[in-house]
C-alpha cells in the first residue's frame, strides 16, 4: 500500500521535483527488499526481476522524449567526485536489449536522485526541474506495473 499512495501523491503533485520524490518513494518502497551490496545493485535486480522485455520495449516507446533528455548530457555526480553518468549513456547506446537499455537510464535516475536529496538540486535550475519532470514517468510506470 505504501507504494501506492507514494504514486497518488507524485500524480497529484503541482512541482515536477516534488512528483519526482514521490514516485521515487514508492519505488524504494518496491526495490529496497532486494539482495545486494549497494542501492545501485538492488535497483537493478528489482529491474531485471520486475520488468520483462515487453514492459522495457514500452518505457523506451511509450516515454522515448523522457529517456533521450536523461541521455542528452551526463548528470554530475554532485560529491566532486569527478563521476558523471557518461557510462550509462555509452552502455545504453550499446545495449543489446530492451532491458538492458532500460536499467542505464534507471541509474541516470538514481544519480538524479542522490543530487536532490543531497541538497544538490534547485527549484529555479531548469535543467533540475526538466531532469526530474524526464525521471518521473519513467519511475511511475515501473511502480504502477509492480505495486
């Protein structure tokens, strides 16, 4: 249940960074259960569990506008650590399957993420904001699918 009402109150959100955190809620309700080292690899495994290849053809159809804006630029790891996603826009290039596309934007994402809840994010950024707005449909999808 918990998941769901994350959802209703990312959908019911005026802000687009507020529907982002919302919906990213609910999907850390679905993902944190997983087995595995780091947030990252649990993300993953929830992915390659949760989500088929139909259901990864759809995201990259249905949410194509979304999944090119996160892969337009690399989002800056914002602890200075020198780290961007550019391996995740090669690997999705290179990505042989739906699935496996699917899950670099889904790291994208969780960059996104972390900068924002690190206090690394602005409302008044536009790139902030249209990062989130990208982020959101495509975290909605896989949690409407799953929870």
């Amino acid at each position: 249940m918990k998941a769901r009402e994350w959802l209703q109150r990312s959908r019911e959100a005026q802000d687009p960074i507020d529907g982002f955190s919302n919906a990213w809620r609910a999907f850390n309700h679905l993902y944190f259960p997983e087995n595995g080292t780091s947030e990252r690899d649990k993300i993953q495994q929830y992915l390659e569990s949760k989500v088929d290849e139909d259901i990864a053809d759809r995201i990259l159809e249905d949410y194509g506008d979304e999944v090119n804006y996160l892969l337009a630029q690399p989002v800056i790891d914002m602890r200075g650590n020198g780290r961007n996603t550019a391996r995740n826009i090669e690997s999705f290039q290179g990505g042989l399957t739906a699935l496996s596309k699917v899950k670099e934007p889904f790291m994208i994402i969780y960059q996104v993420r972390c900068n924002l809840e690190h206090g690394q994010k602005s409302p008044s950024r536009e790139r902030d904001v249209e990062l989130c707005r990208a982020a959101c449909p495509l975290v909605d999808h896989v949690v409407d699918a799953n929870a």
